[in-house]
C-alpha cells in the first residue's frame, strides 16, 4: 500500500507497491444478451482468472429466466410533471449560470421538469454500488435541494504530492476534472504566487426524451439510484429530444436502441433490488489530473 501522510490540504505519498482494488457493481445483466453478459464479466468485470465461462453464462441465465417473467412496460402519462416554484426559481437560476450556457450551447431545446424514477429506462447496464452508498441524499420533500443535488459539481478530493513534485488529483467520476490554466497571485511587494487551477466540470443530471412516452436517463446514474433508495420517486432535471440513445452512448457497457425499445426494457429503477441484476466487483478505475511546476533560472542578454 502507500504510505501516505496527512498535511491538510493534500497528501504526500511515498512511490511504493498499490494493491489494485475492485469496486462493488450492480449489473443489469439479465437484459443483455448472452455473449454480451459473457464479455461484460470477462472485459469490465475481469473476472475471467476467477470465473469460468460457463460460471458466467449461468449467472446470466438465471437473470435472465427472472427477466423473461417480468410483465411489459407500461408508459404513465403521469411520468412527467412540471417542477414545483422553488425547483423552478433554482432552473432558472441554474440556466443562467456561464458553465450551464457554455455547457448547452450547442444543444436542442431543452425542459425543467419533474420524472418519475420508474418512468427512466437504462442505457447504462451497471453502476458502481459503493459510489452510490456514498452519497447523501437531501429530503423527499424538498425539491429545489434535490435539483441543486442533481446538477452539482462533484466536489474534488485533496490530491496527493509526490516527491518528483507533482500532484495528482483523482476522481471516480470520468472526466469531471480539467486544468483551468494558471493563476498569479501577488503576496506581498517581494512575493508572487504561482498556481494552477483545476476545476471540477458541472455534472448535470438530464434525461433523453426519445418520444412517445420515451424517456432515458442520459446522465446522473448513481445520484438517481442514490434517491430513489433513499426514498425518491421522481427526479428533476431537464430534458433533451434525441431520435435514439446511440446518438449519446453506444459500446460496452450501454444497452442498445434495440434493447431499450424491448417490451420490457432495463430500467434505471431494476438496480434497487429488482430481478435481473447480478452483484458482481470490477477494477476501480479513476480519471486521474497529475499537474506538475517547473522553475527554470538562467543569465539571458539585457
């Protein structure tokens, strides 16, 4: 392990030996098809030194034997209704925010509204369980807070200093940090501060309206799971029309326009315990931002 030591605002490492770590995941495994919950276990989960492969297509027959029983989904007319006046006050405020225009500038119309969880199919086939028992979740009944919970900005960890002198920052949310340039702060007449600024990019909860009573949550997984367990049976957030999903994601680790548009598709609220998931572990992985100083001292002509 490495061994670290507490300065406050970071952490000075010392280069030594670190023990990969795995992290618990929920998979919506008995909504995939069979060689794609097959590679699902061999690719993201790695399991293959531990599992056989035969292991891994029982696991996703069970699940899916327990899929096949599940009844077609239903679209509720209900599932969309508009925020409340403090959520609503918060959009507005949220909307006007530089980062939110920068963010959507290139985007379709979009719409604040309340949805209801049940309501959200899932292009995501797993989420990382541990990341979301992290998160606090505010009141049911407070929905400004929950929208303020459901646009934030993942706050960013002390990173660790290393003796060649650079710092690391790391994050489980993919490509959340960015370097933001320098910064020069004057201390004092005979002092100047030189800095780096990195800054951790809004994480904007949304959901792709596909028509027809479609709705796909786009981003914000593990808060949404996060609430509903916590109690939750809507979310606000904004919309976004999209023809299909593989116009956002597409590859391992999303359901295809296909799979989402089956009878019963997976849905973001099957992770809570409903038939179908399989708790498996994968390999922690973290979006790392290593930033490094350089001061250079040389004679040059006058």
């Amino acid at each position: 392990m490495a061994l670290e030591k507490d300065s406050g605002a970071c952490r000075s490492v010392t280069p030594a030996i670190v023990a990969h770590q795995r992290r618990p995941t929920a998979a919506l495994l008995g909504f995939m098809a069979e060689h794609e919950a097959v590679a699902f276990q061999q690719h993201i989960c790695n399991l293959s030194e531990t599992v056989s492969e035969a292991e891994m297509r029982a696991a996703w027959a069970a699940a899916a034997a327990e899929v096949a029983r599940l009844p077609a989904f239903e679209p509720r007319a209900s599932a969309v209704r508009p925020l409340s006046a403090p959520a609503a006050a918060l959009a507005a405020k949220i909307e006007s925010d530089p980062d939110f225009q920068r963010h959507l500038q290139q985007t379709p119309p979009f719409n604040w509204v309340s949805i209801e969880i049940d309501q959200l199919r899932s292009a995501q086939q797993y989420v990382d369980t541990a990341h979301v028992e992290s998160l606090t979740c505010p009141p049911v009944s407070d929905e400004a807070a929950t929208l303020e919970f459901c646009m934030r900005a993942s706050p960013i960890d002390a990173p660790l200093w290393s003796a060649d002198g650079k710092w690391t920052f790391s994050s489980v949310t993919d490509q959340n940090l960015e370097a933001k340039g320098f910064a020069l702060h004057r201390i004092s007449d005979t002092q100047m501060q030189v800095c780096a600024v990195i800054d951790s990019r809004p994480n904007y909860m949304f959901v792709a309206d596909l028509g027809e009573g479609r709705y796909v949550l786009a981003n914000g997984y593990h808060r949404t799971v996060a609430l509903q367990r916590a109690g939750h049976t809507r979310i606000p957030c904004f919309t976004l029309p999209f023809e299909r999903v593989s116009k956002i994601y597409a590859g391992p680790g999303f359901f295809t326009d296909a799979q989402l548009d089956a009878p019963r598709p997976p849905l973001v609220a099957d992770y809570s315990g409903r038939p179908g998931v399989v708790h498996l572990d994968r390999p922690a992985r973290s979006h790392i931002l290593r930033v490094a100083l350089q001061v250079e001292a040389f004679d040059a002509p006058a």
